[in-house]
C-alpha cells in the first residue's frame, strides 16, 4: 500500500458515521440500490440495511459498484427484525412517508443515532415499517409530483444530516469500531492478500501505523505456499 492510500484510506475511516444509517425496504432496481449505497459511502455512512422480499435481489458485489467495499450491507428478511436491530442500538428510526405526522426532514436533530427507512419504488415504506418508525418525515415538493426518485431522497436526507453533523464537529474523529477499521485497512489497502486470506482461510494480520502487515512468520509462509499445499500441512 501507498502511502498516499494509506492516508486517503486513514481520513476516509476518520470521517464514517456509525450511528448514521439507512435501510432500505424492498428496494429491488439495480440503478437505486447503487445510488443509495454510493451516496452512503459519499456522506460517511459505514454499513446499510436492506429487507429483501425476494431473496434472489440481495445487494451483490457488483450492484453497489465498488461502493460496498467500503459500506458493509446487512440483509434482512423481515421489517420488524431490521427495525428491532436499529432500535437495540438507540437510533432514532425515521420513515419517508407523506401523512399528517409527518415533519420536514431538516427539522429532525441528525447529530442523534439515526436510521432512515427508505421505502420500495413503487409502494413506498410498509403499513409495519410506518407502524413501528418513531417519526415520518417528508421532503417538501411544490411540483405536480409527490415524491422524489428513491435514491435522490436519500440524497437529500443525508446531505442535511451530513451538515448538521460537520456543524457539531462530528466529522475527523476516529468513531468506527477497531476490529472493522482494521479490516478495511487490509482489504482496502491489501486487496490481493485479502483475497488469498479468503481463499486459503486465513485470518486477517494487523495493520500498523505505517499500512504494514504485521504477521507472524507462519502466516507469511502459508500466504506464499499453494492451497493445496497449505491444506497438506495443515492436515
């Protein structure tokens, strides 16, 4: 790894927001679900959530187009689950949705732990999504049309939450959890060892300071030997 990587990679970690995150109900077009992982990664959020009706439409390596290498998606199947997940962690679960309740979304205080659902194209969020959401949130519109493409209301949404949070001074400061850093670290900056971990089912070494492995020589041997002859030896 470069430094120059080493560094970009370094700020990239010192600017991701944990406790900000979305999560996407049912939301299946391919074009959408890059959008919203792309502006993710863009805004600092590190990890998604997506509830699959059809699980033949999970979120794939190739649909985020090489923005989940650096945004973690965690797949559901159930609404109730992936909201009971977002609220163990005391985040503030809000819903785009047009109703009397419903508040313009820069009133919202997004420097609190928060989730936004985002609804199916077509439908919108589910009658249990808007059940168990804490508040409903609406982008205002003066237009003929009522709603914004899935992926540009999430734009909006995160844009404000992005600038209420730089305001508070929320952004620079290393937050994300040591044992995901460290993973990013290597993946991101050690894309070719990474993949020989994965194959021969090796564990991730550490990475120093400087973007170094620092590994045991054992590792380093088994990383230079075939599968084959790994699976020989360790046998």
């Amino acid at each position: 790894m470069t430094p120059e990587r080493h560094q970009r990679i370094l700020s990239m970690l010192n600017n991701r927001q944990p406790d900000l995150t979305v999560c996407m109900e049912g939301v299946h077009k391919a074009h959408n679900l890059a959008a919203v992982v792309r502006t993710c990664d863009a805004i600092g959020v590190s990890e998604v959530h997506a509830v699959w009706k059809n699980e033949q439409m999970r979120v794939s390596g190739g649909i985020a187009t090489g923005s989940q290498n650096w945004v973690d998606v965690h797949n559901y199947t159930s609404t109730k689950e992936a909201i009971s997940v977002l609220k163990e962690k005391n985040m503030q679960v809000l819903v785009t949705n047009l109703s009397e309740k419903a508040v313009d979304f820069r009133e919202i205080d997004y420097t609190k732990p928060t989730a936004i659902i985002l609804g199916q194209e077509k439908f919108g969020a589910s009658k249990e999504a808007l059940e168990l959401a804490d508040q409903d949130i609406i982008i205002p519109m003066i237009g003929m049309v009522q709603s914004l493409n899935v992926s540009v209301a999430n734009a909006v949404v995160l844009y404000e939450a992005q600038r209420q949070r730089e305001a508070a001074g929320m952004y620079g400061k290393p937050t994300i959890d040591e044992e995901v850093r460290q993973r990013m670290l290597f993946e991101g900056g050690h894309p070719i060892f990474a993949k020989v971990c994965k194959t021969k089912g090796l564990p991730y070494p550490h990475i120093d300071e400087e973007g170094e492995i620092i590994a045991s020589k054992d590792w380093w041997n088994k990383m230079q030997m075939s599968q084959e002859n790994w699976q020989d030896i360790d046998d």
